[in-house]
C-alpha cells in the first residue's frame, strides 16, 4: 500500500489494523481455555 500525505490517518490506520490483529490472537488462543473448561 501507499502511504497518503496524511500521515496520521496512516498511523491510525496501522494501529487499528495491529489491534485488531492483537484481538484476534487473544480471542484465538483465550477462546479454546474457556470452551474446554466446560467440556
């Protein structure tokens, strides 16, 4: 991709991008501990 004269939109951007990405790992790796906690 490249990068608009707004830099600060970019930067959102990028960090929205890798906290959605730390979210998905989170959910990823708390998700199976609570399913197999019931099991």
């Amino acid at each position: 991709m490249i990068a608009g004269t707004g830099v600060p939109l970019d930067w959102a951007n990028a960090g929205k991008a890798h906290i959605a990405s730390a979210a998905a790992t989170a959910v990823a790796l708390i998700v199976p501990d609570i399913v197999f906690s019931f099991e």
